[in-house]
C-alpha cells in the first residue's frame, strides 16, 4: 500500500539526521474531528478496513506510543495482530505512574511496556511496575506546564534503538506533538458522523506558522477516507472577519 511504502521510506536515516524516532501521528476522528463523545468513554471510530491499516502502521513501526489516560479509559493491548505482526514497543507517557500493574499491557508475555514518568514520583510506584516486567524511565517536566519533555523522551527512545515510534493519542498527547513541532508525519482516517465531542485542541499557531501536511494523500477504505503525508509548517495569517449587514431597499 502506498501510504506505507511512503511513511517508511528511509526512515532509518530520517531518524540519524533528527537524532530521535521518526513520529508518525495516526488517530481516527468523525467528521467534526472528534476522538470521543466524552472524556475517559471509548468511542469505536475506525471501520474494519481502516482498522486493518492502523495495524499495518503498527507493524512497520518499532514503537507505538499513547499517554495515560488512553491505557486508562481504552486497556489496550496495542498489538498488529490484524496484520499478522510484527509488534512495536508499547511505550506510556506516565507522569505520575498511574499505570494498573494488571493492565492489558502488563499481562503480555512478548513486550512489556516502556513508561515514562516525572522524576520525583515516589519509588515504591516505580518497584511495583518494575517487578511486573515493566522499564521505567524519569524524565525532566516542562518547565511552562509541567507535562513531560517530549523532547527528551524521543532522544532516550533513539539512544535505546527506536528508530519509528507511532503516536496514537489521547487528545492531549496528540495536541503536546503538534504544539512541540515533533511529528514528521501523519495518517489521519476520518469517519462519515459527527460525535460532538473530545477534540484536539491548541493554539497551533506560532510566528505565522500551523502545522500542515504538505502534499496531502487522501484515500477511501470502506466508508472512511484517510489523508495522510509528511507534516510541515504552512503560512497563515490571521484576519480579522467583518460582518457586511444586508442592504435594506
């Protein structure tokens, strides 16, 4: 399939020149962009063929990530078992290691999860994972909203050989890579109803500049369409909208 030939192209040196992972984007949405109908609720967006290359992506990525709140709400198992393997690394963006030692993710025999968590959350937390089979990792917090340096996830992920790591949510997370600038490329399947609720949100916006797939791909799989390519920066200016008010005869 072409979107898989073109996200995994000499992604090894993609990955060398950035000196992190490759980060590929991938999330479902309706059409008015939701994820959810509400926070901590499960919504099934993604048909069965759009389903089939979610877990395609997975296999042809060395990592996929996704923060605490989506292990929370959705106990996923995040296997390519649709698509035969093989599997990527679950990794967890975990501040205050939160994480169930009897999740789905923590009862797989083959990988058990990566998570990453702030530096001052207590030891016994981290010993109780850890004796589980999970590898815990203490990164610094941003200094503006205390959320885990993105940034150096990333690098600690290439320093232990992640060449590709697949980012497929919660909202939050999802908004942190954009906001940070750090996702190369996205496939984004796009549902045909409106669920009026959980959205990506941000103020995307920086120097005149929003994150924008640059030649974007679009395709139809059964009754969703999936756009995707590499991820830049397009001009946008801001404008003020006048209201004109009818001419009265």
């Amino acid at each position: 399939m072409d979107v898989l030939h073109g996200l995994t192209q000499d992604i090894y040196h993609r990955s060398d020149r950035l000196g992190r992972p490759v980060v590929t984007l991938s999330y479902a949405q309706s059409l008015d962009g939701s994820l959810t109908t509400q926070a901590n609720m499960r919504l099934m967006i993604s048909g069965a063929e759009s389903k089939l290359l979610t877990h395609q992506l997975r296999a042809v990525h060395q990592g996929i990530l996704i923060g605490i709140g989506t292990l929370l709400t959705d106990n996923p198992r995040l296997t390519a078992r649709l698509a035969g393997g093989p599997h990527p690394q679950p990794v967890i963006l975990d501040g205050s290691l939160r994480t169930p030692s009897d999740c789905a993710l923590m009862q797989r025999e083959d990988l058990k999860p990566w998570i990453f968590c702030r530096e001052d959350v207590p030891v016994e937390r981290e010993q109780i994972l850890a004796e589980k089979g999970a590898r815990i990792f203490r990164v610094k917090s941003e200094e503006e909203d205390g959320r885990l340096s993105l940034g150096e996830i990333l690098r600690s992920l290439k320093k232990h050989g992640m060449s590709s790591v697949m980012v497929e949510g919660g909202a939050e997370v999802i908004a942190s890579f954009l906001l940070s600038r750090l996702v190369d490329q996205v496939v984004i399947t796009i549902a045909p109803f409106w669920a009026g609720g959980v959205q990506v949100r941000g103020n995307f916006l920086r120097e005149g500049q929003l994150p924008e797939i640059i030649d974007p791909q679009m395709m139809q799989l059964g009754r969703d369409m999936v756009i995707w390519g590499l991820l830049g920066e397009g001009n946008h200016e801001a404008q003020d909208a006048v209201f004109h008010g009818a001419r009265r005869n």
